[in-house]
C-alpha cells in the first residue's frame, strides 16, 4: 500500500514536471510583479490643463510603464524595469528630468538621480550632473562600477562619461517651457526675496504661481523573483541657487528599496523630504512599528509632511505587490501596471 502511494506520487512528480512550460516566460508568468511611476505631484488642476496637455502626460506615462513591463513580463529585474521606465520619462519634454528639467537661478540645468536594489541595498546617485543624457544611467553606474554610492558634479560627469553614458551639450536640455517658468520664478523671488530669506517659500507660496508643479520622475517595482528597487530623476526645483541638491539622489531621503519593507519613490518639496528622512522612515516604520505601507505613507505625506510646511507626494510597493500613490497636492502623475493585467493613469485628487 505504501509502496503504491509512493509510486502514485513519483509518476504525479513526473507528470508535474514533464507538464512544466519550457519558456521562462510562462513559468515566470505563475508569479507576480508590479510596477508604479510617478512624473511628479503639485497644483495640477483639471482646470489648468488643455486635452493635449493631458494628452501627452498620458502617453509619456503609458510609454514609461510599457518600458518598465516589457522587463518585468519577460522575467526580467526590478532594478532594471525601473531604470527603464525612468529613462522613458528623462527623454520626454514633459517631465522634469532630463530633457525637460527645470532651470537654475543661473539659467542652467542641473540634474540629481539615485536607483537602489531592495535585495542587495546596494545604490547609487548623482547631483547636479549638467552633460549626461540620462541621468539615471550615470547612478546605475555609480551603484554597479564604483565603490561609491553618491558622486557630484564634474566628477560625477566624468565618472558616467568614462562608463560608456551617454554625455550631450548642455544645450541639449533647453525647452522653451521651463526658461518661461524661470523667468516667472525670478521676477517673484527678486520682489519677495527682500522681504524674505527664504525664497523657495516665497516663490511656492505666490498666488500667481499657482502652476507650479514638482516634475520629477519616479519608479518603484516588485520582480517576479520578489526583488525590490526604486529609482528617481529630476532637474530638481525652478531657480534653485548655490549648488542646490534636493531629496531624489540622497538614499532615504526621496529614494530607498529594502527587500524586508518597500521600494519608494518621492516627489515633492525636496527640503522637507530631507529633513524628515522622508523614504526610510516610511520603510522604518514598517520594519520596527509594524505599520502597513499605508498607514507609514498616510503619517509621513499626509500629516508629517504638511505639518513641518512641505507637500508632495510618493509611491512605493511593498515586498507582497501593495501599493499605494500618496501626495498632498492638487495632482501628481502617477501610474501602474500589474502581472494581472490591470493597470491605470491618473494625474488629479480621486
Ligand atoms: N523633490 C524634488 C527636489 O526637491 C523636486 C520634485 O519632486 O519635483 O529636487
């Protein structure tokens, strides 16, 4: 009897195996994988927007997912779905990353990106590069070809230019678009600036700028094989002076993935997101307090966040394929696509 059970279960082994699919695409297929974007939150109102405007965020948002799932459905890496989506948005004019980026007080584009691997917490980033195409390209680098984890500038430049990125003129950054918002940014902040110090306050705080909007790009995933990473790219903030650095390139910060917790994303008000150590605490939080991923983001973007003066927003995914796309503001461009099939785009309040 026993004898003939062991035999059942040794030709139902067979059968199992011989009935496995061949292609690891169909074997992968029995596992899930998600990935979110982001293309930045702030005052983005309906009624502010023309149809080709929404159009076209649309598109860019749909064209960034197509990139992140053509890795993940074919089995491929967390790290590199969303090093994929980003590069997507980087080239797109719409976003502030890449070609698209905001302007310096100087009238320079200066950009900051990091991407990091939930599964090894190995990272990297780059702040304030001005020639590199893609900025994202160069932090992958710096986490793949360099002891280090974050390197700036010149020497940032010359690091990606030395590892095969590719490196454009500055001019290659230039949109008509975000020299407009430069302009308007420094006619507010040169009235606002005398009265007040703190002129990144002044400039969001005007009524006439109520168009103002935070364009980083941002991408959380879950692989197949339940690998984390979370990676963001941004020309940082209109008429930013002195070298200024924002959240997205400093780990914890507007950027963190930890196989144990999340992968996180954040676009927002950079300054606040510092000092609240805005991605790590939400990852903190569900490791040590216990917290869901949306109790953690509900505290930190909808009441820590407004409390200190800052707003924004951020996504993240956790380690079972939650998600959440949590922000303050008016709008963030955001979506999502899922092993499912489900998948989705928006850009104001639901
Ligand atoms: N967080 C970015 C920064 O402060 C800005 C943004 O999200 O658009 O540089």
């Amino acid at each position: 009897m026993k004898r003939c059970l062991m035999l059942s279960l040794f030709f139902a082994g067979l059968l199992a195996v011989q009935a496995a699919p061949k292609d690891s695409l169909a074997q992968a297929g029995s596992k899930k994988y998600i990935l979110v974007i982001h293309g930045g939150a702030g005052t983005i109102l309906k009624s502010q927007m023309t149809p080709e405007k929404e159009a076209a965020y649309r598109a860019g948002l749909q064209r960034a997912l197509d990139a992140g799932n053509t890795v993940l459905k074919n089995g491929g890496k967390a790290i590199d779905a969303v090093q994929a989506a980003i590069q997507v948005m980087e080239d797109d004019p719409h976003f502030n990353a890449g070609k698209g980026s905001v302007f310096t007080n100087e009238g320079k584009n200066e950009m900051d990106a990091a991407i990091m691997d939930g599964k090894t917490l190995k990272a990297g980033s780059v702040a304030g590069v001005t020639v590199v195409r893609n900025p994202i390209t160069a932090a992958r680098a710096v986490m793949d070809k360099s002891e280090h984890v974050l390197l700036a500038g010149r020497g940032a430049e010359k690091f990606a230019a030395q590892n095969g990125c590719t490196i454009v003129d500055a001019s290659y950054f230039y949109t008509e678009d975000r020299w407009q918002g430069l302009q308007k940014a420094r006619a507010l902040d040169s009235e606002k600036s005398r009265l007040d110090h703190d002129s990144a306050h002044a400039f969001l705080k005007q009524p006439g700028n109520r168009d103002y909007k935070y364009g980083t790009v941002g991408a959380v995933a879950l692989d197949m094989e339940g690998n984390l990473a979370a990676a963001t790219s941004t020309g940082g903030m209109t008429n930013k002076k002195f070298g200024r650095v924002g959240d997205a390139p400093l780990i914890g910060a507007g950027t963190y993935a930890n196989n144990n917790t999340c992968a996180i994303s954040c676009t927002g008000w950079g300054e606040f997101y510092i000092r609240l150590v805005m991605a790590k605490s939400i990852s903190d939080r569900m490791e040590l307090a216990h917290q869901t991923l949306q109790q953690a983001s509900d505290e930190m973007i909808m009441r820590q966040l407004p409390a200190l003066g800052g707003d924004g927003g951020m996504i993240a995914v956790d380690k079972d394929g939650n998600f959440v796309m949590t922000f303050n503001t008016a709008g963030m461009y955001r979506g999502f696509v899922k092993s499912t099939g489900e998948t989705g785009i928006e850009i104001y309040q639901p």
